[in-house]
C-alpha cells in the first residue's frame, strides 16, 4: 500500500511541475524552469548567434535550478546525520515560499523578458523546481525525478524492452499460444512499471496544459494551484514522512 502511495507522490509531483514549468514558459518569455535541456540547447543556440544578453538570460535559470538543487541535497544530508525525518515538508515549504512572490507578479510583455524584474522570477521558479526535483527521487522501488521526464521515458523503453523480450521467449522458446502470453502478461511486473511510467510522464503532460489553461485565465495567480498542491504534501509528509530514503542516500554519497 505504501508502494503504491509514492507511486501516486511522484504523479503528483510530477504534474505540479508540468504546471509550473509551463506557466513559467508563457508568462516569462518562453523560458522553462523545470526542463533545464531546454534551456541548454537555447544556450548554445544563442552563443553561436553571438546574442549574449539573451545567453545569459537562458543561461540564468540552469545556474539557480543547480543551487536549488544543491540546497535541497545539502537538506537531505542535515536531515540524514539529524534524523530529521520531516524533510520533504521543508523542502516544500521552501518551494512554496519562492513561488508564492511570483504568484503576485504581472505576466510580462515580450519587451520585458530581459529586465531585472523577469530575471528575479525566473530565479525564484527555477530555484524551486530545483528544490524539489531534488528532494524526492525515490519512489517505490524506482529512482524518478519529477521536474524531468525525459529519464522517465528512457526508463519507460527499459522495462517495455524487458516485456517484449518475455513475450518473445514465451511464444518462441515455451511454445505458448499468444492468447496465454497476453493474459499472463496483465501479471508481468516489466509491463506495470512501464504503464505507470507511461502514467507518469502523462502527469508531466497534463500538468503543462493545466499550466498553460490556468495562466490564459489567471495569469500568474494560477500558481496559487500548485502552492496549495504543495501544502497538502507538506501536510501529508508531516503525518507519514517521505523522504527517508533520500536521506539515506544522501548520507552514502562519498
């Protein structure tokens, strides 16, 4: 049952930075804050243009996701040797506290997207997609993360090749009637983790339309959804902590 509950955790997360990555995308000049590949191939896209204000500003939202995430690692670590085991919900409160000052913010016009005021926002998102694609990679038996989804989808290829190759000994090797291998295959563990990661990336892509639905109505203000979504993880890290296993990682690391 636990196992099944941080299944639904990474989704969830998952589906918080969709929508944050996308409001961000709209509103702050095309700039993403969750997906930092992205952002790299705009780097070098715009050096080789010799653009340099504007390879900065794509440069700019990788440099704070790094010190988001060296933040939320250097929690992990203090909650491991402390034995602190509500971490996850200061990382979350540390989330909330960077997005809710850009949950006040105006979008910004296309004149806009290098002032001072665009780099300040773009900090805060990044810094708190960073924070918590950091804070929990472990979910069930499975290493995600939840600000990203291209990993997930190569882990996806994995266990859906391990699948086929099943269903291939079976029918080719046992000799077994391909009716048999798919009603064996609903039992296949390869095959449920691929659906689920399948799920998973599908939480990314629904978050983003949600993102991009919810500032075409709100604006900014639409970031009050994920902050809320945050403060009920919080909330439910408090009662059954979630970020053990992160910690105990974290502690490993030479």
């Amino acid at each position: 049952m636990r196992s099944r509950a941080q299944i639904y955790i990474a989704g969830y997360l998952t589906w918080i930075a969709g929508f944050v990555d996308a409001a961000g995308f709209v509103a702050l000049g095309q700039i993403y804050t969750a997906n930092m590949s992205g952002n790299s191939v705009a780097i070098g896209i715009q050096a080789w243009d010799q653009n340099w204000l504007e390879t900065l500003r794509r440069a700019w939202p990788v440099a704070v996701y790094v010190v988001g995430l060296l933040c939320s690692r250097i929690l992990l670590e203090i909650g491991g040797r402390e034995k602190v085991r509500r971490v996850a919900a200061i990382a979350f409160g540390i989330e909330i506290a960077a997005l809710l000052p850009v949950s006040f913010a105006h979008s910004i016009l296309h004149s806009q997207t290098q002032s001072a005021l665009v780099f300040g926002l773009i900090a805060l998102l990044s810094f708190a997609m960073g924070v918590q694609n950091a804070a929990l990679t472990h979910f069930s038996n499975m290493t995600l993360h939840t600000g990203f989804v291209t990993g997930t989808l190569v882990k996806m290829a994995e266990q859906f090749t391990k699948f086929l190759t099943w269903s291939y000994d079976q029918v080719r090797r046992e000799h077994r009637p391909i009716r048999d291998v798919l009603r064996r295959s609903v039992a296949e563990r390869d095959l449920s983790i691929s659906v689920l990661l399948g799920l998973i990336w599908t939480a990314y892509v629904v978050g983003a339309f949600c993102g991009a639905a919810g500032h075409s109505f709100a604006g900014l203000k639409c970031l009050f959804i994920p902050i809320a979504a945050l403060f009920i993880l919080a909330l439910y890290d408090l009662w059954q902590p979630i970020a053990v296993t992160d910690e105990n990682e974290q502690l490993q690391v030479p």
